[in-house]
C-alpha cells in the first residue's frame, strides 16, 4: 500500500555536466524510477512548501522513485553559466541519468521540458519506456505563426528584467494569470515568490530568449516510444493547438485534452484528477491506489495551510492552536514557520523603467500627435494605465473630437478575446443611455491591435473632484443617482463593468454624469476575469472580484458603494499601504460608519451606502432599481417591505434552490456550498404540495448574472433561495435569503454563525424556515418529511459532498475517485447510510459502463444493503439497491426497492427517471413511459429521461409523440451541452434524437463527435452502435456492439427491448454476439 511522502523522504545530491556545471537533483520515493525533466522556475527543496507543486510531487513519488532536477541557471543548481543552449538542457537530462545509472524508465516532460524529453527520446529510445507531456510544445514563441512583434517581446524583456521577484500587481497579473490563473490567493503568493528564489532577473531574460527559439519539430517523425500528450483546453502560456500538433507529429501519440484553464494543474482541479487517471492508467498503475487516512491528514493538512497564510499574522496562532490532530498541528507549525522565513517583502516597485515596459506592453502602440490612425489624426493623449492608453482625436471624416483607447496587445492577439470584445463593444454601444458613455465604432490598426472609439467629453472625473474633499450630500447623491441609472441600463441587457471606479465616471461641464469603459469591462470577463486575476483598482473592487472568482452586478452595486462613500467622507472606505493590505480590509474590515465621519448624512442614505458594502453579495441590494429608489428618498433608504406583486409569488408553492457562493478564505468550498444547495433540494422534494426545480435546473445559473426575475420566469417558480458560505477552520457561516421572482423582494433571509458540526442543524433550520415563509405554517408532517439522518463526524459529511460532486461528472476518472471519497467517508463514519447509497451507486456505475467487474457489482450490492439497513426511510439507498439487484438480473427484487423508494420520495427524478429504465428492460412500456414523463416534468431541463422516453413509445405505436420527445430532448441536450459541453452523454442522446428525427448525416456528426471525445467510454461505443444502426450502417453498428461488448457495458435485456437494434436482430454476426452475452 503506497503512502505519501513528505519532504523529510527526499535526498538532494549533485553531479557536474560535461563543461562543469553543477547540477542539483532529488530522489523521493521507492519502486521503479519516473524521471521528471526540469522545466523552468523549479527549486528542488523549495517546491516542497509549495501548493502549487506538492501535490505532484507526492503523487508521483508514491508509486516511483521520482527523480527530478533543477536546470542550469535554476534552483539549487549552478546559476552562473555560459552556455543556456538547448542542446546544454538535453545533455543535463543525461548527465543526471548517467549519475543515478537508470537503464529504463517514464520520462515526464512539462511545458519547455517536453522538447527536451522529445529529444532524449529521439536519442535514446532504448531508455525511456512511456514519454509523458502536459502543457508543451515543439516550437517556440518566436517560430509560432501567432508569434508577438519585436517591439512587445522587448517590452516583455524589460519587464522581466525589473519586475522579476518582486511584489508588484501588475508583473504578478503578466505572470502569475497566465500560469496559474484559477489559483488562490496564497498559490498566487507562492509563485511569486518562487521568482525570486529560483533564478536572477537576467538570467529569466536568458531563459526567455532561449524557450522562443526551440524547435524540435523534426525530431517527433523519430520518436518510437509509447507517448500521451496531455493539455489544458484553455492554457494561456502554450494554446491547446500547440500539444495538439505535437501529438499529431508523433507516432502513435495520444492526445488527451483536459477541461482547465491552468498551465500548472492545482490539486483541487477536476483537470487533474482526470491527468492522474490518464497517467496512471498509461502507465499500467491501479487507476485507484489504496489510499491510507494519512492522506486525509495531508489534504487536511493542505486547506489548514492555505486557510492560514490568509489570514493576518496575528489571527494565525488562533487557527493553529483550533486543530485537535496533534501531528498535523505540528506539521502545521513547521510549514507556517518555513513560510514566514520566505514571505519577507520582496521590495517596491523600481522607477520609470518599469512603468514605461508595462506600458509598452499593456497600453498598446505608441502614437504621436499628428499621426493618423485610419480616419483619426491623433491630438494628444489623455491618460492611461494597466488596461490601455487614451487618446483625444479627430474624426476626419465628421470633424468631431473623439476618444481612442487602444486596447492591451496580449488581448489584441486572442483570437476568442478579440470576438466576445466585437460583441461586447457592439452591445455597449447599443445601450444608448444618457449616463453610459457612447462608443462610436471599433477598429483595428495595421499591426493587429484593436482600439475603441468613443465619445470625448469636456469635464472632470469624479477622481478629480473627490481629490478636493467631501461633496456636498446632494451633490454626491445626484452623482450616485445617475451613475446607478447607467448601471441599471448595463445590467437590464447583461453587461457588468466590473471596474466602476472615480477615474471611470466623468461630470460634463453640464453635470451629467457619463460611466466609461464599457465593453472593455466585459472584454475582461472573457480575456482576464474568467481564469482568475482581479481586474479593477483594489479599493473599489468587491471581496468576490478581489479573490478573481466569477461575478455578477451586485459587483458594479459595491463599487457604486465605495464611490458614494467616498464622496461623501472625503476618504476611502478601505485604505492600505499596499494594495495587499487594501485587499485585505476589503475581505475583512467594516468600513467606519459614514455618520461618524459626518454626523449630517441622513440614516437612511447611511444605511444604503452600507448595505451596498456588505461583503457578501446575498445580502447587498438585488438590483440597481432598489438603489435609484432609495438614492431618490436618502431619508428613507432601501425598502423592507413587500409590494403586492411579492404577495402573488407568496401564492407560488415553488422553489429553485442555486448553488450557494463561496466566501471562504480559500475559495476551496465550492464542492461543500454544491453539496448545501444540493441537500436541501432534496429535503424539499419530500414536502408535498411544493414544487421544486431539480438541481440541474437550478444549478444551470451558476455562475451567471441573470436576475431573480429572469430565473423564475426560466424555471417556473415563484421564488429562490440563494445563499453564501464562509468556512474557515472549523469556523461555519451560512447567508440565506429567500427571493420572490415576481418582483425582486426578498420574503426571508436568515445568517447562522457556529461550528462546522452545526451544519446539520443549519440545514433543518434553513429547509423548516423556507417552507414556513413559504407556506406560513411548519407543520408536524412536514418537520418529519425533512428529517435526515446526519452524519456522526462531519468530515465524513465533508467527503459524502465532495464525492457526490465528482459523480455529476460524467467521467470514469471522476467515478473512481467519487469511490474512493466515499470510502473515506465510511471509514471515519461507518453508520453513515448516504455513503454507502453513493458509494453504491458510483459501483454501479463502474459495472454498468465501465468493465461489467465483478467486483464493481458485489460492491454495489454490499452498500447498498448496508444503506438500506441504516437508513429504511431514505430514498436513495433503495433506489441504489434497486440498481444494484438490477445489475444482478434480480428484477423483482429490484422492483420491490424501486417501488419503496417511490413511496418514499414521489418526487424524485432519479426514482422515476431509474425505474422507468428497469420497466423498460422487462418490455414494461406503458409503465416506463408514465415513469420517464414524470422524470422529465419534474426536471424541465434535463435530457435523459426525455430522450430515452421515444423509446417505449415507439415500441407503443405512439410514433408522433416519439418524434415530439425527439425534438424535445435534443433541444435539452443542446442546452445541456452550451454549459458542459464535455457532457458526453448529452452529445450520445442528442445524436439519437436527431437519427429519430431523419436528420442522419447530422446525427452521425454527432456521434463521431462523442467517438472523438471518448473513444474508450462503453457507453459511447454502445450508443454508436445504435446510430450506426439506425442510420442503415450495419456493419460500423456490429463493429460497435462487438466493441462494447468487449468492454464490458452492454445489458442483454436492455439490448433485447431497444428499438435501435431491431434492424440487426437477424444478422447472424448480430445473433452470434448475443450469445457471447447470455
């Protein structure tokens, strides 16, 4: 049984290359070798603090002998050397192979370690055994077609050489977004720092220069060894195309794209779950390896680190002395205390060379007065930043004066950045509002570079004014006013600024109030805000934009905060030495209250203003109308009363449950905050009478801005509950409010403080709460119909969560891990029922689609006794069994669990979608059909059910009801796939629904595409062969269900009752497979 392994298993020696060099490499864990080649900004010892690397460290050393090594200039090897050759790297792999005496073995290449992984190879097939790349490449920046000019690497270069290890915003937002964008803040800190510690800035420069020009193209034909090239979907260092040709060139290679956007894969990413399995799987490991509770210790571990480099020094000791494991307590304190030896100031920002490279880089071209533009002759320029350079021009052609911002080159050159920006700019600029300023047209100039053009206004910032001191109250309230009309406008058609700040609202010499910047602010969202870097000036963002997690207009409603106030107080709501320390205020200071400022402001605008600062998006005014309201009335504030429209909705015994958002200081929640919403989904489905949107319905608006209003007209409801969570340590806050969709208002809203083994009753409390708003009464039958057993330690609750959320997935990498939490979750709590139904199901899962292992099966049938027996009122756990004893050809008996689990829960999709699938396999048609069409009813938006229900209706004759389920259920599928479009499933049903339809050459499409997307998937290759078989294509439809077969995912009865094979079922080789299954 392997065990991870820590820093204290790690031996570091060193060897000289050929020309003198000294070369540091470590050796880490026991079995057969697996070389790592070095890449850049790499640090042998060092990686082992990291949260960026440790995870991969200990995963590849649990199997192996991990060799790694730090490159010449780089870590703890040599850094002054002259010769930075490529050729130098490749020799230095030898070298240190040559040290340890390896004769065969893994090589692992990542990012520029690929080419030289690519080239050992070539050299020396005899040793390497599997060649492994993620993230890489085969030629440089320099030879790309996509390539930067001269002008922009020079400007990079000079930013490289005073940026490189220092504390600077604008170096980490180059850097740090681009390699690991989806991280925390405290993996963000990590990297960089590790700038500093693993080489100078010249010899960063050097680096550079030398990645740009590699090109191992001509060695790839050469490669003859097993190869698997993986690569994030969105990595912003090396574009997906680049692994992709890479894995083209190379014999026999396969490529394997990964759903992420990091170019170093974190540990809590789906990406690399899926990257283990693919590897382990290519490697010939268990794609499961027993796992010890010393790993829980080290993924506790893990979050307790990072929770605590975020919080202040001070809070620190408090969250140490709270662990009650005494050996992870201890390792705590050391990782602490090695941290703080690290995280001393890395110094200010140097002067105006750095400034004038970051605006080389960010501002875009540098122009002259004078100079034309096409139609606009440029007069000067009026200011710029970060995000782009301003300009005053002429409009030849009009003869009017005009604005031109040039937008950053980096986001000039991304093709998707450049379109969603067309898009936005053209939206924007159809927003015709008084208070919005007015963009005229978009352009691109001759190098590529895109510009907006707008509207140039005489007049001053409210940056400007504010300099001067406090406003007077209706002076500034008047601004607010027309800044929130703007917004209003902006958010009615789903545009968000995301950067509303003084410097962006200008007062024309009229005093009317124009918001610039528009368009650009949603371009962010696609290009910078969407992978995880802050976009704005810190003191105006909100504490969901600092953290660089998805938002929504209630952003734009904080920064209109942050403005009033400090107009009003003649001072900032949030102040700081650095923008590190005002980040953190915004996180986790209260503003001064504005009347102890200046007593005069009335309670009510007071109140506002501090409602609109309120940390926790839930809680902050729903909609820019509330605020133009109470701004219009500032004695009065923000109505709590409810209209009579509210009291309509109050009449809608419906709900939609939304994921709840994370707050937690980490931003590692998200599976526990699903997991809550998820709960008490299905803790309402119990109460009858009400109706509930299921979880796919409602959790289709994650992650999206559309109003309340918006949702319940979508899902049919005449509320929400929304909600937000805080976990930090053992520390638990839970937000809830309960909305009406009709006008806004909210009926109910609730906040619970205490420990995270109060969950439980903070779910009895928040689902009994809800259904007394929403009925006016809890009563004794509905108090039963939401008991749940808990769990009797809440970590085992914890994994329960996050192995659940693993199963959503779709994916056999994500089942095999969803098992295994689910383990974890019986063996601190084996009396725990809702584990061993997931784990039941997951099992079943596994046997049905994945291999058809016995072993899968007598799981499946084992946990699913023991969740019935600890839990007889759980509707899950006999819907489990029901699966289990199905699997097994006991039908009857999986009748009788199916039908107990329907008394159970009524309303349950996944009672009704599963036992419509057994009536289905006993040729019960009538009944699988009443079982499918209450599935679909009960979940408008999901696609299986609706798909599957053509099928008993053909077998019933009812042919045009089966064309309409048809249409209906590619018409879900589609929409399944605009949010998850890896849903292979989706894609495997769509394609059927559209050979029902007659639309055959479409439909095959389809299927190929899920061939393409899962080739090795039993379920794919199954429902291939129903396409094939349908469209005519006999034998493509044999060689599927010949392939499936082998592997192991068909079902005769299901086979036996399918209306896909009946043109098959006299085909000798047809019959012949049939008999290899009965």
């Amino acid at each position: 049984m392997s065990i991870p392994v820590s820093a204290s298993h790690q031996q570091i020696h060193f060897c000289t290359a050929a020309d003198g060099v000294r070369l540091a490499y470590a050796t880490v864990g026991e079995g057969l070798p697996l070389v790592k080649a070095a890449n850049w900004l790499t640090h042998v010892q060092y990686e082992w603090q990291s949260p960026v690397w440790r995870h991969w460290l200990q995963e590849f050393s649990r199997d192996h002998m991990l060799v790694r090594y730090d490159e010449r200039g780089c870590g703890l090897s040599d850094w002054d050397v002259d010769d930075l050759s490529f050729d130098a790297w490749v020799r230095d792999l030898e070298t240190v192979v040559d040290a340890l005496g390896l004769e065969r073995f893994p090589l692992l290449g990542i990012s520029q370690g690929g080419p030289v992984c690519l080239a050992y190879a070539a050299r020396h097939p005899e040793r390497v055994s599997h060649l492994i790349l993620y993230g890489s490449y085969s030629v440089g920046w320099a030879k790309r077609p996509e390539s930067n000019t001269a002008a922009q690497w020079g400007a990079l270069t000079t930013l490289i050489e005073h940026g490189w290890g220092r504390d600077n915003p604008a170096f980490r937002q180059v850097f740090t977004s681009l390699f690991i964008p989806d991280g925390t803040p405290e993996q963000h800190r990590w990297f960089d720092d590790l700038q500093r510690v693993t080489t100078s800035p010249e010899m960063a420069v050097r680096f550079e220069h030398e990645f740009s020009r590699i090109d191992v193209r001509d060695l790839l034909p050469q490669v003859q060894v097993p190869t698997l090239v993986l690569h994030a979907r969105d990595d912003a260092v090396i574009p997906i195309g680049a692994g992709q040709r890479l894995a083209e060139a190379i014999p026999n290679a396969r490529f394997v794209p990964l759903d992420g956007n990091n170019h170093v894969l974190l540990e809590h990413e789906p990406a690399w779950l899926h990257f283990l399995w693919e590897v382990r799987a290519f490697l010939g490991a268990e794609t499961a390896p027993a796992r010890t509770l010393d790993t829980a210790g080290w993924d506790r571990l893990s979050g307790l680190f990072e929770q605590a480099v975020a919080l202040p020094a001070d809070e620190r000791q408090a969250l140490v002395e709270g662990v009650g494991d005494a050996a992870v307590r201890a390792e705590l304190e050391a990782l602490l205390a090695a941290d703080a030896q690290d995280g001393e100031s890395l110094g200010a920002v140097i002067g105006g060379a750095f400034e004038a490279s970051a605006d080389a880089l960010f501002g875009g071209p540098r122009v002259e007065a004078g100079q034309m533009v096409g139609p606009y002759r440029i007069e000067e320029k009026l200011g710029g930043g970060g995000m782009g350079v301003v300009y005053r021009a002429e409009d030849t052609r009009l003869g009017r004066t005009v604005a031109l911002k040039f937008l950053p080159p980096h986001m000039s050159l991304h093709e998707e950045a450049r379109k969603r920006f067309v898009h936005e700019a053209r939206t924007a600029s159809a927003l015709d509002h008084p208070n919005i300023c007015t963009i005229y047209n978009i352009g691109e100039t001759t190098d590529g570079r895109s510009f907006i053009v707008m509207a140039c206004y005489d007049g001053e910032t409210l940056k400007t004014k504010a300099a001067r001191g406090p406003l007077p109250i209706d002076e500034a309230v008047g601004y607010a006013l027309q800044m929130a009309e703007g917004l209003a406008r902006a958010h009615e058609v789903g545009i968000v600024h995301r950067d509303v700040k003084p410097a962006n609202v200008i007062v024309t010499e009229r005093g009317r109030v124009k918001l610039l910047d528009f368009g650009v602010a949603k371009m962010h969202d696609v290009d910078l805000t969407r992978t995880g870097v802050t976009i704005g000036t810190a003191a105006y963002m909100s504490p969901e934009q600092t953290r660089g997690v998805a938002v929504d207009h209630r952003a734009d409603l904080w920064a209109l905060g942050a403005v009033l106030y400090e107009l009003l107080a003649g001072t900032r709501p949030f102040k700081g030495g650095t923008e590190q320390a005002v980040i953190h205020a915004v996180l986790n200071e209260e503003p001064t209250p504005l009347r102890a400022l200046r007593p005069e402001v009335p309670d009510g605008l007071q109140h506002l203003v501090h409602q609109l600062l309120e940390k926790d998006p839930v809680v902050r005014p729903l909609h820019a109308d509330a605020v133009i309201d109470a701004l219009r009335h500032p004695q009065r504030g923000i109505s709590a009363t409810v209209s009579d429209a509210g009291e309509t909705a109050r009449e809608t015994a419906s709900i939609a449950v939304l994921p709840f958002a994370d707050m937690s200081p980490s931003q590692d929640q998200g599976y526990f905050c699903e997991g809550l919403a998820e709960e008490l989904i299905n803790a309402l489905t119990h109460i009858e009478g009400l109706h509930v949107a299921s979880r796919t319905s409602s959790f289709a608006f994650n992650d999206t801005s559309a109003d309340v209003r918006e949702i319940g007209e979508r899902l049919q409801v005449g509320t929400v509950l929304e909600g937000s969570v805080r976990k930090a340590g053992d520390r638990l806050r839970v937000t809830v409010q309960l909305i009406d969709t009709a006008d806004g208002y909210h009926r109910w809203s609730e906040r619970y403080d205490g420990s995270l083994e109060d969950v439980f009753a903070v779910q009895d409390e928040i689902a009994g709460n809800t259904v007394r708003a929403l009925r006016g009464v809890l009563t004794e039958a509905d108090r039963e119909a939401l008991q749940r057993a808990p769990a009797a330690d809440v970590q085992a609750y914890e994994y329960y969560l996050q192995g659940r959320q693993f199963m959503h997935q779709n994916r056999r990498f994500a089942v095999d891990h969803a098992r295994r939490l689910f383990h974890r979750a019986i063996d601190i709590d084996p009396a725990y029922a809702p584990a061993y139904a997931g784990l039941a199901y997951a099992s079943y899962v596994a046997f049905q689609w994945y291999g058809q292992s016995e072993e899968d099966l007598a799981e499946a049938k084992r946990a699913s006794q023991h969740a019935v027996e600890l839990a007889p009122d759980l509707a899950e756990a006999h819907v489990a069994r029901g699966l289990a004893l199905t699997m097994s050809k006991q039908y009857a008996e999986a009748g009788q669990a199916m039908e107990q689990a329907l008394r159970l829960n009524p309303n349950s999709y996944d009672v009704n979608y599963f036992f419509g699938r057994l009536c289905f396999m006993q040729g019960k048609y009538e009944r699988a059909a009443t079982f499918f069409e209450r599935a679909s009813e009960l979940d408008p938006q999901e696609y299986q059910a609706t798909c599957l229900l053509q099928m008993p209706y053909e077998e019933l004759g009812r042919h045009e009801d089966a064309l309409a389920q048809a249409r209906t259920g590619f018409h879900r599928a589609e929409r399944r796939l605009e949010l998850y479009p890896d849903d292979v499933r989706a894609v495997n049903l769509g394609a059927g629904a559209l050979l029902r339809l007659g639309e055959t050459e479409h439909g095959l499409e389809w299927i190929q595409r899920a061939l393409a997307m899962a080739p090795d998937d039993s379920g794919v290759v199954w429902n291939a062969a129903c396409a094939y078989a349908r469209a005519d294509h006999y034998e493509e439809a044999l060689d599927c269900l010949e392939r499936a077969i082998g592997l192991g995912s068909v079902n005769r009865a299901w086979v036996d009752h399918d209306p896909d094979m009946n043109p098959l079922r006299d085909h000798p080789r047809f019959q012949a497979l049939m008999e290899s299954i009965t």
